[in-house]
C-alpha cells in the first residue's frame, strides 16, 4: 500500500543495514564474521576467577574463502 513520506534525513546507515522508503516484497541483508579469542574470552558472570598461564590462540585459516557471501547489486 502507497503512503506519502514527508522529508527523511538519514545520517548513516550501517555496512550490513538496510534503508528503504516504498513498497518491497523482500529485504535480505547478509553478512558474515569471523572471531578469534583467547581462554576466558567469553565467560560472563559475577566473581569469575580465570587462570590462563599458557594460553595462545592460532588465528592461521588455512580456508581462502570460509562463508562465501554473494552479494547482487
């Protein structure tokens, strides 16, 4: 259904975010990530105590493409 748009000011719009004014049958933003971190890196929670003496993270990918994303423009 049509509507009428009175004046828009759009200050950014993110990497993967979509803007649209109008009609649309579909909207698909895509995007992938890749995150390396260490031991401890993603515990959440109160008085956590974390001993790392030996820890290392191996961020070598041997992949050339890991989530291939087409993107149609």
């Amino acid at each position: 259904m049509p509507a009428i748009v009175g004046a828009v000011k759009v200050i950014s719009v993110g990497s993967s975010g979509v803007f649209n004014i109008g009609d649309v049958l579909t909207m698909n933003p895509v995007s992938t990530a890749k995150t390396f971190a260490g031991a401890g890196s993603f515990n959440t929670g109160d008085n956590l105590r974390v001993r790392n003496d030996r820890s290392i993270t191996k961020t070598y990918d041997q992949d050339v493409l890991d989530s291939n994303v087409k993107s149609i423009i």
